[in-house]
C-alpha cells in the first residue's frame, strides 16, 4: 500500500456524528485527533461529542424503531446481504483504514475484515428465522403462543482492538432483530466505525436505524442514554472494570445488558500433545492482534516433560519475528495502540523476571517513534507474578508447567476470568473432560482461535454475560412474549 492509498482511505471517511441519517459536527464544535501508533502522527480528526449529542442519537433511533421493526425480515435481509457485498468489495480500503488507526499488521486487517463482515452476512440469514412457537398446554384448557419482538432502542459501545467486528458483532444482529441503534466506538479507533457506518447507509439502512457519536467523554456520553427509560438494551464489549461501571448504572432501572469483558486465557499443552500443532496454535493465540485480544492466550501451562521442548520451539518462531509498521510487507508485529499499554507490557515483564522468569527473547520496550514491545518468550514464570492474573494485552508468551491434569486444570481455573481456554492433547477422552471442567464460555481443542460468526461468543465469570453470533447473538436483541389463549374448540 502507498502513501496516496493511505491519503485517499484516511480522505473517504466521514468524520461527524451520523445521527438520524445526516453527517453533523458535534453540537459544540468540539474535535479530537485520531494517531498513527506506529508513527504518533494525527491521520484524522473527527466529532467530539458531549452529552446532548448523545441524546440527540438516542431521539433519532427512539423515533426510528416503530417503523425498522415494521419492515419485513426478508427487506432488513436483503439490506444487511448488500453491506456485507460492500464490506467485501471495499475489504483493502477498510483493511488500511484498520491498520493505520489501530496498528495491527495488514494482512490481520484483512482477517478482520472478513471475520467482521460474517457477523453481517450471518445476521442477514437470520432476520428470516426468528420464530415463535405454538403449544396446548398440558391440562388441555389453552393454546400458549410464544412469540418474539425486538427489544426496542439499544446502545452498543465497542473497543479499540477489533474496530470492525466489534461493531458488526452488535450491529448486525440488533438490525436483523429489528432494533434501533446509538454505537459508541472507542476514541482511539472511531474511523473504521465511521466507514461501516457509510456502507450500512448505502446499503439502504433507514435515518435514525443506525446512529454513531464518536466522543472522548464515554461517560459523559453514555450514562445519561443508560438512565433515559426510552433506551431498553446496552451491548458493551470492553474491560471488566467498566463493564461493571455500566451494569451498576444499569441496574438501576434494570436494563437489558450483555457483556463482553475481559479474559485471562489458559493455554494447556499436554504431554500428549501433537507439539507441532500446539506452537503453531500457540502462536495465532498469543500473537494474533499483537497481543491485544481478548481472546490471547495469556497463561501458558505446558507439561514439565515437553516444556524445555515446547519453549525452545516457539523461542525460536518467536525470536524470528518481524516488528515494524502493520502496513509494510512482512511484518508480524505491530505497535501496542498506546504509551500505556507498552508500559504494562513493561511493568508485567519485568515483574515477571523479578519473581524468577527467564527470558528466551525480546523482553523489552523498543525506543524510538511508535509504541512497539518486543515479541518476548518468558519461561518458568513463578507463581505470585502479575502476568499470571491480569491481562498482558501484548505480544508476551508466558510460560509456567504443570505434573497432571488435575493440576492443569486447577491453575487454569485459578482466575476470575472465563471467557476461553486453549488445550492441547491427543486423548479426546481428555478433551471431553476439559470441556466440562474449565471454567470457560469457550474451549479451544486442539485450534489457537475459536472465534467463527456461526459460534456463541462469550464467557463465564467475570468475562461476562450473554453471547455473541451463532444462533444465540440475535436472542440477545429479541424479547420473548407469551400469549395465552382458550381451548378454541371449548364450548
Ligand atoms: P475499555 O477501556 O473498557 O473501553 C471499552 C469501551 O468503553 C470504549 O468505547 C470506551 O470508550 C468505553 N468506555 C470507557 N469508559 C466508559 C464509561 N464510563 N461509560 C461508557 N463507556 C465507557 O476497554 P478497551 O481498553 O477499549 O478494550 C480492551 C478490553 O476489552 C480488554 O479487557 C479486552 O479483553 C476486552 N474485550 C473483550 C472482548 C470480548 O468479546 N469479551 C472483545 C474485545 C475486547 P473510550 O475508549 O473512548 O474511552
């Protein structure tokens, strides 16, 4: 990709509030600036908007949803099948417009496109296939109907890391449920919620249907829609802290929530393991997004009789790596997205060697223009480090063993976290028992990613509630209704 590719992508993206079909500044004509983390140089500059911005979203979709739920599934289908067309027809630009705010290596931007415009072309197959059902109730004095409607106006509040698909991830499905929408993308990465939020439009999403408030006042923003009555779900995808901010407001009026929080991810490599498999797993697990997915594996558990083996292999994988900026050829790391996060990264690395970790490679900060942190291999980290119960959000493979299954498991359990678990062993007996015992919304077997549109997404614990895809991501949008009728042939 060239520098003109990157001035006519960065040129295409509309940089106002989209509320009620119209591109607008924000009200007080406030912006803020959109970086390049792998430059720390201004790409953008979009709409910063306040509290009134935000209700005024919140208007268009309240007026919007009478008339989107009215419109038949097969007519919101066929609007979701055209942007997921455009999605894939403009899958380099957006991949480029991805990398050049978020960071992640291009041909990760292109995964993501594809990966995100499935959750459109899934949603578009089932906003034909919500259906009730129909009953005669066991004493035989009734017909019970059970039918769905959709929930009604949501808030979808999204993170930095995966721009596109978790935005299509809400999105899609709350449209196909026949929902109404206020999306809240990050501040960091608002320019590729920008461009989706374009291609719905010109796919013929209705004003008011899909309305977007970029801003750097989240709270300020979000909070009062949380508390307004008219607003009935809030989807949010984040951290574990603010996903319990937003459920505390929440409550107060008992509103409709899922949740995508955080994760903590066991890696379990058994002595059993086909190693091969299990370092190129390791690697799309831990490297995938530099590091900064909620789904990277972050606590490594290997078998003390194949560990030496297994951190030899993938320190050498590993120590190969390129880093550079995500739009050059053959980089496999990129920036981490701010200052903040390369000192995290630092800070859970060093404290690591402090309690007694080796460092195979990598293993520190790269100085100079950019936020970039080593592709590092811990090994033998102790217990009581930090990485061990917190996110590392960073490309650092972290390594401690274990004797037996039971020992696997009860270290993979130890955390408050549960969204997925990577195991790797040849004994399906094994596998099925993993299944059933790790504390997990998802397991991995055998496989270094799980996320598919056509799978339930979530987790346990504290990770969160609900689910996301598969036959399960549209129920979050719709409520179930019960009508009770008589015996219609009673006298
Ligand atoms: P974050 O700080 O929780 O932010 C997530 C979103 O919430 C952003 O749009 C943010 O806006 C907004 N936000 C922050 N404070 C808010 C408030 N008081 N009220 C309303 N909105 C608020 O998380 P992040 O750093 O962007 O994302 C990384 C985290 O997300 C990690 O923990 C990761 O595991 C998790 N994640 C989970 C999943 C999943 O499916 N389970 C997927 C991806 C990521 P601003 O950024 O503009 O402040």
């Amino acid at each position: 990709m060239s520098a003109a590719d990157e001035a006519r992508v960065l040129a295409a993206v509309p940089t106002g509030l989209h509320v009620d079909g119209e591109w607008a500044p924000a009200a007080s004509g406030r912006t803020f600036d959109v970086h390049d983390p792998s430059t720390g140089d201004v790409i953008a500059t979009v709409a910063d908007a306040d509290a009134s911005d935000g209700l005024r979203a919140l208007d268009a979709a309240v007026a919007a949803q009478a008339a989107w739920a009215a419109v038949p599934p097969r007519t919101r289908s066929d609007i979701l099948r055209r942007a997921f067309d455009l999605l894939r027809e403009r899958a380099d630009d957006l991949a480029l417009l991805m990398t050049l705010e978020m960071g992640k290596p291009l041909a990760e931007s292109r995964g993501e496109v594809a990966y995100g415009s499935e959750f459109v072309r899934w949603a578009s197959e089932e906003a034909v296939r919500v259906s009730g059902r129909y009953g005669t109730n066991p004493e035989g004095t009734g017909r019970t109907v059970v039918l769905k409607r959709p929930v009604g106006p949501c808030l979808l509040i999204t993170p930095w890391n995966f721009p596109l698909a978790m935005a299509t991830r809400k999105i899609a499905p709350a449209l196909a449920a026949g929902c109404t929408v206020v999306v809240k993308p990050a501040d960091l990465t608002p320019l590729t919620t920008l461009a989706l939020v374009g291609i719905l439009a010109e796919a013929g999403v209705p004003h008011g249907v899909v309305n977007v408030v970029t801003t750097t006042s989240a709270g300020d923003v979000c909070e009062p829609l949380i508390r307004d009555p008219r607003l009935r779900k809030l989807s949010f995808t984040g951290s574990t802290p603010v996903g319990s901010t937003l459920l505390a407001q929440a409550s107060e009026r008992v509103l409709r929530t899922s949740m995508e929080l955080g994760g903590n991810a066991p890696f379990l490599v058994f002595d059993d393991a086909d190693l091969d498999a299990a370092v190129e797993g390791a690697l799309l697990a831990k490297f995938r997004n530099v590091g900064q997915a909620c789904t990277a594996a972050n606590r490594f558990l290997v078998h003390e009789d194949v560990a030496d083996d297994f951190v030899r292999r993938v320190t050498e994988r590993v120590a190969a790596m390129t880093l550079g900026r995500g739009t050059d050829d053959g980089v496999d790391v990129g920036p981490l997205i701010d200052d903040r996060a390369v000192d995290k990264a630092e800070r859970l690395v060093d404290d690591a060697v402090a309690r007694g970790a080796v460092v195979r490679t990598g293993g520190a900060r790269v100085d100079g223009t950019g936020t970039f942190y080593e592709a590092t291999v811990l090994d033998g980290v102790r217990p009581g480090s930090e990485l061990l119960t917190t996110e590392i959000f960073g490309p650092v493979l972290a390594v401690s063993t274990f004797a037996d299954e039971e020992e696997a498991v009860r270290k993979a359990n130890d955390t408050e976290f549960g969204l997925v678990a990577y195991a790797f062993t040849r004994d399906l007996a094994r596998g099925q028992r993993l299944a059933e015992t790790l504390e997990t919304g998802m397991l991995g077997l055998n496989v270094g990613v799980v996320s598919n549109a056509s799978a339930p997404f979530g987790g346990v614990k504290a990770s969160g509630l609900g689910r996301e895809g598969g036959l399960e991501g549209i129920q979050e949008y719709l409520e179930t209704v019960y009508l009770m009728t008589p015996d219609p042939f009673a006298a």
